[in-house]
C-alpha cells in the first residue's frame, strides 16, 4: 500500500506556550508573528521580505467654476458665498433652444405674422396699427382658448417641455443664500437628487428635490432626473439632520420616476423608497412638497410624503401601473 509521508516542519525561536495558543491568535495554533520565521523542509529554504516603495503622481485637477463671477463685489447682499453651489448660468452657446410643442403651432403662425406686419410698418412708413392690433388680439384670444381646454396629455407635455424651470432654478430665485450637501455617506452622491440648506427671510430650511437638466449634456449627468438607491439614502441622511436641527423641510418633485435598472435593483430600490416613506411619516419637523413639474410613482412619492402638498400649474402627479 503506498504511503504519504509529510516533511517536518520547524519553527526556529517558538516556544511550546507558544503552540499550544488557540488557532483565534494564529493558523492552527500557531502564532501569526511565527509563521513569517518558519523553516520548511528543515531548514533548507527560508522566506524572505522584500521592502516595496509605492509612488503617487499628483494629477492637476480642473479648478472649480462656481456661480459667481471672479472679481465678485465684496458689498453684495449676503457676501460672496451667496450660493455656494457648482449649478450655474448656462453659456451662450450651451443654453437650450425654444422649443413648440405640436399643439402650440397656431400661436407660432400668429407671431410670425404679427412680426411680419410690423417689418413691413417699419420698411414702408405707412400706418398697420389696426391690423397689428387685430392680430394681437387674436393671438391672445387664441392662447386663451389653448390653455384654457388642455387635455390630460397636453398637460403631460408641458410638465415635461425641456425648458421649464428646475429645482435648483427655483431654489436661487427663493433663497438668500443656499449650501448644496452632497453624499449618501456611503461612498455615493447622486446627481439626480440635490440636498442643501438655504434661509429665507433669515429662516434655515433644508431643501431637497429632484433635478433635470437643462441641456442634453445635463441631463445625461442628472441621468434625466431619475434617482438610484444612493440618491433616496443621500435625502433620507437629510431628513434625519434637519429633524436633528430642527429644520423645516421643502421638497421640489419633477422626476419620470426613480431610474429602474437591473443595478439599482440589486441595490435596494424598493427598500430606499419604503425607508424613505416609513422616515417621513415619523419626522417631527414640518415637510412641505412642491410639484414642479412631473412626479412619477414611488420615485416622487419617496421625498413626497409631507403635511402638505403643492402643485404648480401644469404640473403632474401620476402613479404608473
């Protein structure tokens, strides 16, 4: 019958306290410190350390553009950090263009012949006051009627128009100064969700919506106002701070719904939004919601839980089944 024999193993300066010690302090037994010294083979061959040096570059890095000018006028309402905040005016040449919805055509053609008279008053001196004035009463009398009998889905469209003011839009024109917080204190900061503090008549609020972005290169980094998991824990850390402070809380709604992919599934979707419902129904500070644009199922429902609900017009709120 063949055999297997094992070599000894010797271990050079060990004791035997030093065996016989539980393997919680060791492998088998055996000290940790001692396995670094041991002899294989009896002492034929030994481990060796080799010294390793690690080197870092240092990566220059872009500088921050922030919203407000280089030469800043240290006489400004509210100091210079008025909004300290990376949002700010878009360039020229990055600014969205105009957009008409399908619906809105008839009011397009009514402007184009307003402006078309009034061309041809200033090219030939002669007098079309009435027909500009009968036109511009028809341009109003038909916007009127427009806005007036919106269906359900034209509604849709305009809650949607890719021009319609976002959250951080109306944050800056409300407050006197605000301070974006970011992160979900998990190693994530979801773009698609922006938390901060701002006053208002030199009242602290803690401020959270959801944010679109106003361009097509915006809205891919805001990920179209869609949250993952890490944006829900990113509000619902704030809640908990200004429940702490005594803070009241506004939130700004205006997403599709909470981005529904394979990843955010295996990150707990379902379980952020309910955390976040279960947290709200339980906060002691007053929470007030605001609708600005659309708000979809759980994805708005999870920062709109609140003792009171607003909705700005041509605003909407929807449950997808």
């Amino acid at each position: 019958m063949a055999s297997i024999s094992h070599s000894p193993v010797g271990f050079v300066g060990t004791s035997a306290s030093d065996l016989l010690r539980s393997s919680s302090n060791g492998v088998n037994g055996i000290p940790l410190r001692t396995l670094g010294r041991a002899r294989f083979g009896g002492g034929s061959s030994t481990t060796t350390r080799r010294d390793s040096r690690v080197v870092a570059k240092i990566r220059k890095v872009k500088k921050h553009d922030h919203p407000w000018p280089d030469n800043p006028d240290p006489n400004v309402k509210g100091g210079i950090l008025t909004h300290l905040s990376h949002f700010k005016p878009l360039p020229e040449n990055e600014k969205p263009r105009p957009v008409t919805l399908e619906f809105e055509k008839p009011l397009i053609n009514l402007e184009k012949k307003i402006i078309d008279v009034r061309k041809m008053a200033n090219e030939t001196g002669l007098d079309f006051s009435d027909q500009i004035s009968s036109l511009e009463n028809k341009y109003q009398q038909a916007l009127k009627d427009l806005y007036t009998h919106l269906t359900p889905i034209q509604r849709v469209y305009i809650a949607r128009h890719p021009n319609r003011p976002t959250f951080l839009d109306h944050v800056f024109n409300i407050t006197e100064k605000f301070v974006e917080l970011h992160g979900d204190r998990s190693g994530y900061d979801d773009p698609a969700i922006v938390t901060g503090i701002g006053t208002i008549d030199g009242r602290r609020y803690m401020f959270m919506g959801h944010q679109k972005g106003r361009n097509t290169k915006e809205n891919v980094k805001r990920n179209f106002g869609m949250p993952t998991p890490h944006g829900y824990r990113k509000a619902l850390r704030m809640m908990y701070y200004a429940d702490h402070h005594g803070f009241p809380i506004i939130t700004f709604i205006d997403t599709p719904g909470a981005y529904a992919d394979l990843k955010c599934e295996e990150l707990g979707q379902g379980e952020a939004i309910a955390n976040n419902l279960r947290t709200m129904f339980g906060l002691t500070v007053p929470i007030v919601s605001i609708v600005i644009g659309e708000g979809g199922s759980g994805g708005a429902l999870a920062i709109g839980c609140a003792n009171k609900l607003i909705m700005l017009e041509n605003a909407v709120f929807y449950v997808a089944r």
